[in-house]
C-alpha cells in the first residue's frame, strides 16, 4: 500500500474522523473570532469616523471586506499600515487582534497540523513499510507473537539451524520497530482469522505465544480455530492459567518456573553420590554425578575403569554450569560434578556401586531460598515434596504470609540469613527477578560461606557470565531456558537441551564421514562435540568405541555447545534438526 492509502485509511478510521472533527471545529472557532473582531472593527472605526488615513467615509458595506481585510493582516502580523486606529480604545483593540493571532495563527494552528495531519502522515509511511502479508515462499516455520527476551534468544537459536520465523504482531508502533531492526514481520489483530492466514498459519510449524495468560490464550484459542493440526506453545505465568490454555487449544503450555525450579532441585536431590539424569533422547541418558564423599576423587579418569565396570562414559564435567570437554587424564577432585552417559540399567549399576544403601536422606540437606517470587514460591513447592527443609526469606509481607516456611527479612542483612540459619545451609538458591541483585547477593552470600553452593537464576543472558564470576556454582538463565524448552517441542527426536549451553543433537551422518570410524572422523578434536549415541535402522547403540564404523543412513547423536553445534552444521551443512 502507498503512504497516501494508509492516510486515507486513517482518516476513515475513529481516530481520524475524531482528528479531522477536531479539526473542523479549530476553523468554526477561527471563523468565529474573525467574525466577531471584523464586526468590533467595523464599530470602532465607524466611532472615529475613518476607514483609511486621510480617506473619505465610506458606505457600511464596504466596511466587511475593509474589516476582513485588516482582521486578517493584523492577526497574521503583516501589518501594512494603511489602516490605523487613533484612538486609545482602537489601539488596545488592535492589540488584541495581533495577539489573539500570534496564539491562533502561530501556536494552536500548527501545533493542531502537527498533532492531527503531519503526525498521522508520518505514521501512515512508517505503517506503509511494515508487510501485512508473509512471503509465500515462507515454509515449515515458526510464528512468533511478542518480541520480548524469550523471542530474541529464540529467533538466534532458530537461525542456527536455519529455521525460518516471521513475528505476528497487533502493535503497529513494535512491528515498525522490528522492521528497522531487519526482522521479518507481519502486522494483524490477534483476533482476526485474516491475521494468521497472512502470517502463513497454513505452512508453519508452530506458534509461539509467550505474551501474558490473557493474550496468549487468546492468540492460541484464535490460531487453533484457523488450523487444527498446529503445534502452539504458550508460556504460562500463573497456575490458575494452564488448564485455560490447555482449552483454548495450546499443545504445550510453558510453566518456566516450575521448569527452573526443577532445574534447581534435581541438583540438591539427586542424592550426593547418585547419578541424576538431567537429560534424555529414546533411551540415551545424561546424567550428572558428584564426585564428594566418592572413591572417584583422586583418580584420573583412565583410572576409574568408568567405561569398563558400569558402561557409562565420560564425557566431561561442569563448573559454574559450564560444560568442559576432559581427557582420560583429567584428575578428579571433591569439588568435581561428573557429566556421564549411559543407559538406564548402566546408571543403576554406577548407583549401587557408589551409593550402596541407596541415595542419601535428602533430610541432610539445608537450603535457604532468597526471592518469593513465582521462581521462588514454584522452587519451595518443589523443596517441600521432596522433603527437602528450606527457609525462604523475603521482604514482601504478603509473600511471607503464603509461603510456608519463609520469614520476613531482607537478604542483603546477615541478621535476617542467620535468622535463615544460614550456617546450616548446605545450599542458597537466589531467585529474585533483578540480576544486579541477584549479583549483589552472590557475591554477599559467597563472602560469608565459601563452603556453600550458590544457584542463582538470570533474568537476562547476558548477566549470565556476571553471576558465574560472582560465586555461583549453577547459573540458568530465564530467557534461556524458555527459548531452549520451546525449541525442545519444535525438534523432539532431533534436539534436547541438557544445559545451559549445553545440548544433544541428532545429525544424519555426514557424507565426507561415511566408512570413517569414530575416531577417525575427529569430530571431538575438530568440532568441538561429542559422538554419544549412533542410530541405524531405528536402532540405538549408545556409548559408541572409538573402532565403531559411521554407516551410510545412520543417524549420530552428538552432545556439545551451541559453539560447537553451530561448527558442525557450518562444516557439514544443515541436515540436522
């Protein structure tokens, strides 16, 4: 659409009828005033008995066009001279003629053109750029409905496996902004069927609402009622909204809290010695393993026979919620968390071995948790059903008269922690929603006890690094963890998310690999990742040896950074997820 069809549109829409009524009315007011000082004009000058200096005295009717005339000369400040008052009372008159124009003419007149003409014009040509229409060749992508942290975090892991995506958004203001920032966009009300068939509803793979409950639920009920077969995944802020969601039609409703809670708690209850898995593909399984208390610290990883006893690998470790590849003769030290993979029946023979009597009482635990919040609250009820003791402090009454087991306090005062018997914690899980916080109460807490560990949740990725530095043993990141559990129901058999940062991918071998044994494709020296399973007619052989051969029609399950993915699809190509 030209920039002139969008400002015709506006004038036809209520905002620009209200705009032109407003200004109609600005010119009934002129007409008026100019009216009314011709008339003063007419009977003051006829009191003097002069219309022009030195003139004669004309007949009345000539007196409107005369007063018209210097009505419009002196409001507009011209001022000619030719005609003139003498006396005191048309002096102050002609004053006020001249300054009821500087008001009129000069202030109200183009503040009025700019509010209701040059403003609506402007808009119309930033409106005229953005697309109401997807592109038909769009295919199998991902509609996005709101560009907040999520989104952005999610559209950089998209691009990475060259999934396309277009946002559908309601709000012409946001979608001009993301159409200077290069993204594609289409513009619609939520709740017109037109809007998501522009946005190619037809084609799509999913929908992705992450707005709040009322928004999404009403973007999931529309978008369902255009296509019955898409996958919509909706982000769900408070309980009371999942089973609405559900109902609007929402194949997977988001509950990021409980997701982050879990995240936390699984590292606490896992039991000190077992192994915990923290993800799984078919029947491959990653698990994570603390060495404390174990007969592992000490040795080498050649050392620990781990392979050749109970099956499971070795693939590296984490510090500070990061991944590190380690070789056979990586020392393993107290402080070592193990990451391992193995099936299920291989991680209970490692658990019977070094937790004989069964996974410690998980009453030996002390955690405080710090922030009540929807992370907060959702981390208690995880703590609680587990029988794990906790205390969590905040400093909104409110949330301390719903939580059980929290108090009153503020985090930043070690009065308040000690009330929180913080020399009994065995862990502190910071969960507020402000990072600078959050950095600050890492950085406290790690002062007062180096011994204990600290999660700490991240509102924004980039703050991540921030927090690891602060003292915090685990990281996870709330943008993260979203864009990584939607990309999760996107790609299910191709794409699992272990960590932050960390993932398990599937491939289609590679060509130039075929025939080549794993050690012989260097994918761990050359990208970075790691060879975990390997798939061949729908069969799953995990923990492969180093002679086992990369078959043609095989499938490799690698486990590696975003880093280390993005290498290997630069390197072999986009056949993955």
């Amino acid at each position: 659409m030209s920039t002139l069809k969008y400002f015709l549109a506006h004038l036809r829409s209520q905002e620009g009828r209200q705009s032109l009524k407003i200004f109609r009315n600005f010119f009934l007011v002129l007409t008026a005033i100019l009216a009314v000082h011709t008339a003063l004009f007419i009977f003051i000058m006829g009191r003097e008995q002069i219309l022009l200096p030195g003139g004669q005295n004309q007949d009345l009717p000539n007196h409107v066009l005369t007063g018209i005339y210097w009505v419009l000369i002196t409001m507009s400040t011209v001022g000619y001279g030719d005609i003139t008052f003498e006396t005191h009372l048309g002096q102050f008159f002609s004053l006020a003629v001249m300054m009821s124009g500087v008001i009129y003419l000069f202030i109200l007149l183009p503040f009025s053109f700019m509010e209701f003409f040059y403003k609506p014009l402007a808009k119309a040509q930033s409106e005229s750029r953005v697309p109401r229409k997807a592109p038909a060749s769009i295919d199998n992508h991902v509609i996005l409905t709101c560009y907040d942290s999520i989104a952005r975090r999610l559209t950089m892991r998209l691009r990475e496996f060259d999934y396309q995506f277009v946002f559908l958004l309601n709000d012409i203001d946001e979608a001009v902004n993301l159409v200077d920032l290069g993204l594609p966009v289409v513009y619609g009300p939520f709740d017109e069927r037109e809007s998501y068939l522009n946005a190619g509803i037809g084609r799509a793979a999913m929908l992705v609402a992450t707005s709040n409950d009322v928004t999404n639920t009403n973007i999931a009920f529309s978008a369902r009622s255009v296509r019955e077969d898409l996958v919509i995944v909706s982000l769900s802020s408070h309980p009371s909204s999942d089973d609405v969601l559900e109902l609007a039609g929402s194949n997977h409703v988001l509950k990021l809290a409980k997701i982050m809670a879990e995240f936390f708690v699984t590292r606490i209850a896992g039991g000190e010695r077992n192994a915990h898995v923290i993800g799984q593909f078919q029947q491959l399984q990653i698990a994570e393993a603390r060495a404390r208390r174990t007969s592992l610290v000490g040795k080498t990883i050649k050392e620990t026979n781990l392979r050749r006893d109970y099956g499971v690998t070795f693939l590296g470790t984490l510090e500070h919620g990061d991944f590190k590849f380690a070789d056979l003769e990586t020392e393993i030290h107290d402080t070592t968390t193990l990451v391992l993979a193995g099936t299920r029946s291989q991680f209970s023979a490692y658990n019977r071995h070094f937790n004989p009597e069964g996974a410690e009482s998980s009453k030996s635990e002390k955690v405080i948790i710090i922030g009540g919040g929807r992370v907060g609250r959702a981390t208690a009820e995880a703590l609680a059903r587990k029988e794990i003791p906790y205390t969590l402090i905040d400093n909104d009454e409110e949330n301390v008269r719903t939580i059980p087991g929290a108090i009153f306090g503020n985090a930043a005062e070690k009065e308040d922690l000690d009330r929180a018997e913080l020399d009994k914690a065995t862990t502190i899980i910071i969960t507020t929603h402000d990072d600078e916080l959050n950095v600050f109460l890492t950085i406290y807490c790690r002062k007062l006890r180096e011994d204990v560990e600290i999660f700490s949740r991240a509102r924004l990725d980039r703050n991540l690094d921030s927090l690891k530095k602060a003292g915090a043993n685990f990281v996870i990141s709330f943008d993260a963890t979203g864009a990584s559990s939607i990309l999760n129901h996107l790609c299910p058999n191709n794409l699992i998310t272990i960590t932050e940062g960390l993932d398990l991918f599937r491939y289609p071998t590679p060509e130039p690999l075929i025939g080549k044994t794993v050690l012989e494709s260097r994918i761990r020296p050359d990208m970075g990742c790691i060879i975990v399973a390997l798939i061949q007619d729908g069969a799953m052989k995990v923990n492969p040896g180093a002679e086992d051969l990369l078959a043609e029609h095989s499938d490799l399950v690698l486990m590696g950074s975003i880093e280390a993915e993005r290498k290997f699809i630069e390197t072999y190509g986009n056949g993955g997820p």
